[in-house]
C-alpha cells in the first residue's frame, strides 16, 4: 500500500466515522482490507483504492469502512465501570426509578456485544432486586458485522474465556459445536441498533445511563467534543455517563463532571451539587 493509498483510506474513514488512523496503522489496515480487495476481484489494496476512487458506490464505501474499524471487545472489559455499576449507579436508579420501574441504558459502540450482555447478566444476577422492571438495553455501532455477531449471541472459547467468570459462563451460556451462544433470555434483553455516532441521536430517545467506551479515543478533540455534546442532551438530568479506562470528559467539554473517587463515571455538570440520594451513595 502506498502512503498515498494509506492517506486516501484514512479520510475516508475520518469523514464516515470521525475515527483517526494513527501513522503506524499499515499494517492494520493491509490486513484488513485484503479480504475485501479480494471480495471485489481487486487484486491489492491499490486496485481497491482506485475502484473506490473510480465508482462512488455506497455499499463498497461503507464496507470499506466497517473493515477498518477497530472492534476489540471483552465480557466486564475493565471491570471498574461495572463495579461502578453495581456499586453506584443500580442501587440509585432503584431508589429513584422505583415508582416507574423503567430503566434505559444504552451501549453506544458496543461492538460484538460482550458490554451489553455483561450488564444483561448483571440485571440476572440482581434476582429480585430488579423483578418486574422493564429494563431496556440498547445497543448501537456502526458496523453491521459486528453487530450481526453481537445478536448471534455466539463466542469462540477464546472469547468467553476473557473477562467472563465461569459460573456465568455455565449459567448462562450453552455450548454451540466448539462455541458458546448466550442464552435467548439475555439475547431478549438486548436492542441492537445500526448506529453512526456522527449522526443524530435524536431517533434513539432520552437514557438513564449511557456507556461510550473504547470509541472516544479514536476521534479527533472536535468530535469528541461533538459527541459529548450530544450525549448530555440524550442522558436524562439524573442520569450517568460512563467512559472507557483511557478517556475523559477533562478538557473536552465541561457538561458533565465526574463522580468524586469514581474513576470513568461522570453526571451532568448541572447536577454537581449532588442530589442527596446520589450524595449517600457516593460517600
Ligand atoms: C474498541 S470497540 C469498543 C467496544 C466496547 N464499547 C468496549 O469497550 O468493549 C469500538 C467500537 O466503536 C465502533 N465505532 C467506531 N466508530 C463509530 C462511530 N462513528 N459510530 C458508532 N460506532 C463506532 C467500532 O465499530 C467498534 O465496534
């Protein structure tokens, strides 16, 4: 692959995902995107480049696109956040959606699905805690593939094994031939969605806890900020936001604040003066 084709390829990505390739991704992107060369009678990557520059075709731009995103995902990925969760964020949203009994929570860029199924399982886990609630969990990326894989429900033994504790594993997943696919139940829970975070939020409705982790630290600060915007319009007053290990709303926009000694989880600004509920729990 050229500098030139690798350059091509990188705004590509950037005007349809917001995503940045960093300088050292050739490597990457080669790997990538062979298959698809292939799929489309392009014998290398420049072939690919010049009919992607010769037809302006829609499905092989957005495959072209889907291909080179990164998709790394695990069971509890972190562990924090869902400590985060269960410590935090669930015992405050029972006190104070008791009356309506409805929760929202929404993966954004869940990728293959292991985030939202781990919070799936943790609403199980919960028992009574949570019986009779209607607890919604969407999920959204911008890769059909993934979440084609993410709605099987089906993971190879190398994927259960990362970050999946085995009880879990055995209660809630059934072999499949050499896989493991979640149990429907879990599946039920879940909504896949389609989803460009560059594009409006609005179909999507309002949250009471939004996860975006693992995507912010590809975007550039603009889009980032962008993004951010936008999800303290989508995440309820009194709602919570957390983010991946390795990203901030610091610097970035200063509508949300984060929770004091709660590393990645974050509330509306607007809510810093704590209400009492969200104070007790937090001390
Ligand atoms: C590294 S994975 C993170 C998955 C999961 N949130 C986690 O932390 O394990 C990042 C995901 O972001 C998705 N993504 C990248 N750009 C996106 C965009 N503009 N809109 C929606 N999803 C996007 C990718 O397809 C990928 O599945």
């Amino acid at each position: 692959m050229t500098p030139q084709d690798y350059a091509y390829l990188s705004k590509l990505l950037n005007e349809r995902s917001g995503l940045q390739l960093a300088g050292d991704k050739q490597y990457l992107i080669e790997s990538r995107l062979l298959p698809v060369a292939r799929e489309n009678n392009c014998g290398s990557i420049g072939d690919l480049v010049t009919k992607l520059k010769a037809f302006a075709e829609e499905p092989l731009r957005r495959r072209v696109t889907e291909a080179m995103t990164i998709n790394e995902s695990f069971f509890f990925r972190d562990k924090t956040p869902f400590d985060r969760f269960q410590d935090t964020v669930l015992p405050y949203m029972q006190k104070i959606r008791g009356a309506s009994k409805r929760l929202r929570i929404w993966c954004a860029a869940s990728s293959t699905g292991q985030e939202p199924y781990s919070l799936a399982m943790m609403f199980k886990q919960a028992g009574a805690a949570f019986a009779g609630w209607k607890i919604s969990i969407v999920a959204s990326d911008i890769s059909t593939e993934v979440l084609e894989k993410a709605k099987s429900g089906l993971y190879t033994q190398f994927e259960v094994q990362r970050g999946l504790p085995i009880q879990l594993l055995l209660k809630y997943f059934k072999q499949d031939g050499d896989q493991w696919r979640i149990s429907q139940e879990l599946r039920d829970m879940v909504q896949y969605r389609q989803h460009n975070l560059l594009d409006s939020f609005a179909p999507l409705g309002m949250f009471d806890v939004i996860f975006c982790r693992n995507v912010l630290i590809y975007f550039d600060s603009k889009t980032k900020q962008d993004v951010l915007s936008r999800i303290s319009r989508t995440l309820v007053k009194d709602g919570h936001l957390l983010l991946g290990a390795a990203e901030t709303v610091v610097g970035f926009t200063n509508l949300f604040a984060p929770m004091p000694e709660k590393r990645g989880l974050y509330v509306h600004a607007a809510a810093k003066k704590p209400q009492p509920q969200l104070a007790a729990m937090s001390a």
